[in-house]
C-alpha cells in the first residue's frame, strides 16, 4: 500500500509534465508567431512558467523518490510516527491533539503538523506516558503524551 501524500504528488508530477510537453509547447508557438520576441510578454511570460515547471518537476521527483522509500509496513506500531494522531496536555492541563503528517500535508487548521517541525521531532518515537520538552518561539514548553493512535490504529478503525 502506498502512503496517500504520494498519489497526490505523483498526480501533481503527471500535470506538470503534461504542462511542460503538451500545452507550454503550443503556448510558446503561438506566443512566437505574434513576431518581435524581444518585447512579447506571453512569450516571456509563457518561458518563465517553462522554467518554474522544469524546476518543481525536479522537486517532486526527488520527494517521490524519498516518500516511496517510506513503507506502510515499517510504521511503528506504538510510538509516535507518521500517521500518528497524538493527544498531549501541557503544564496547566490544557489538551491538544496533533495529526503527525509530511511537510506536503500539513494543514495547522486541522491540527495537523509536520514530522519535522520543534513539536513533530519532539513526539517522533514517543509513548503514551512520556513528556517531552519543545523548544518553541515563545520559550521551552513540556508536555505529556496522553493518548495515541498509530496510523495502523487509525487505518483500521476506518475499514
């Protein structure tokens, strides 16, 4: 089974290349058969997309290539990880839940946060029980994991 960031990179790697062999090509022509290059803003323009496309397929095709070496199999099944949905209380008892994702998911709106930022690093491996402490812009902050479910706890509990 492949992790679901995947199929949404690789379909926005499908468009982009589709963009850059089929619909950039026609774009250019077109901008070049209006004469004088040297003053044409689609065709500048259409040539700037050109080379964002080109670049950001570079991108995707070195975070696919990474996220592929992630396999379902080799999430833990007791500690926090990606997928993870963590409930932890801080000193004063106040209770939040965070959803462990990859940089390309993280939506802070729907708690989610990413495996590699201060509080993501800080529950990474952790158990139910455990404190951690997490260096934040505002100061040093600690917190207890109070509850967990794994992504294979979370995947089951849909089907």
């Amino acid at each position: 089974m492949e992790l679901p960031v995947l199929a949404r990179l690789k379909k926005e790697l499908a468009d982009l290349k589709y963009e850059l062999t089929v619909r950039l090509p026609k774009e250019l022509a077109a901008a070049a058969a209006h004469g004088d290059l040297s003053e044409n803003a689609e065709y500048e323009a259409a040539k700037a997309r050109q080379d964002y496309v080109r670049s950001r397929i570079g991108q995707l095709e070195g975070r696919v290539r990474e996220l592929s070496m992630y396999n379902i199999s080799s999430i833990p099944h007791d500690v926090v990880a990606y997928g993870s949905r963590v409930s932890v209380e801080d000193d004063a008892g106040a209770a939040v839940v965070y959803e462990i994702v990859f940089p390309e998911e993280v939506d802070a709106a729907r708690g989610q946060i990413s495996l590699s930022s201060p509080i993501g690093r800080a529950l990474l491996n952790k158990a139910v029980g455990d404190e951690v402490e997490v260096h934040t812009p505002s100061g040093r902050r600690t917190y207890q994991i109070v509850e967990l479910l794994t992504f294979h706890d979370l995947q089951n509990s849909a089907h």
